[in-house]
C-alpha cells in the first residue's frame, strides 16, 4: 500500500459501506453483492472495511477474503479516472504489445499495475481480452483501442490529458 493510499484509507468515511451491507442482511449469499455495491460506491474495496463487512453480514472473514481475493473484478487499492489495458496475451505479444506497455510506463512514470500520483491513470496488463484479431489490443476504460501502437497509445494518453487539464469555459 502506497503512502498516498493510506492517507485516503485514513480520510475515507465508510458510513455508506457499511448501509450497504445492513441493506444485503439476510439475503441470500451477500458477500458478492456487497463488494459489488461497495466498489461502485468508492471505486474499489476500502480493506478496513472488510472486518465490519464480516460481522455485518455475521459471515467469516475469510469467506469474504476468499471472494475478494478470487475474483479479479474486485480491487482493495483506488484506481485511476482512466484504467488503461493492455493485452499481453499471445496474439497481442506477437504483436508488439510489451513495447506498448513498457512506453506507457515510461510516459506514466509508473509500473505495471500502478496508478498515477494524481489518480488519472492506471495501468493494468491483462492476459487476454478476447479480440485476438485486433491485436495488439487496449482498452482505456470501456473504449478499445485496436491494431495499437507505442505512439499511438502515447497519443491517446496524451489527448486525455490535454482534455482533463483544459480550463472548463465559463457560462455567459
């Protein structure tokens, strides 16, 4: 954990975690639905939350552990505005996708798997997206940026950044 992330683990008010997981008392197999529910909120699963998940939902932490730690939906460090993937599977490798990768990295000014200081971007490589024929293939949030280059992907990092850091034009 990062010292940035536990400065914002110490701010974070986890009232609404917790409504969330008094909401799912009773239902039926909660544990899903609340880490669900509690990333959607917050963007990912505060881990200081988990113990008052646990006794919440009267389940065994290591049941809720188990399911965090199984499915990679789920994150418990805060992600950048803008998640960008990069497919390292075969058909992208072939293709050149670890130089799109290692010059994101060096354009970030951070590692794999990281998030920016300023929380914009996170760099995620993943083993497969399943579009083997547009490889090499990345996604910047939902958006999927086909048959990419260094450059190219360079170029759409930098296009964000220029668009987030605009000036907002005032209402006359």
């Amino acid at each position: 954990m990062t010292a940035n992330t536990q400065e914002q683990e110490q701010e974070l008010d986890l009232t609404r975690a917790c409504e969330i997981a008094e909401e799912e008392v009773g239902s039926q197999g909660p544990v899903i639905r609340v880490l669900q529910r509690v990333q959607a909120e917050y963007g990912y699963i505060p881990p200081d939350f988990l113990p008052e998940m646990a006794e919440i939902l009267e389940v065994p932490l290591a049941r809720i552990f188990g399911a965090l730690t199984f499915y990679s939906q789920f994150y418990t460090e805060p992600r950048g505005k803008y998640v960008v993937k990069v497919c390292v599977g075969t058909a992208c490798h072939v293709q050149g996708s670890k130089n799109i990768l290692d010059r994101l990295k060096e354009t970030l000014e951070v590692d794999a798997g990281e998030t920016t200081p300023d929380m914009m971007f996170t760099l995620e490589p993943v083993a497969c997206i399943g579009s083997c024929g547009l490889a090499p293939l990345c996604l910047i949030n939902t958006e999927t940026a086909a048959h990419m280059t260094p450059a190219g992907m360079v170029e759409k990092v930098n296009a964000i950044q220029e668009r987030e850091s605009a000036p907002v034009a005032e209402e006359s």
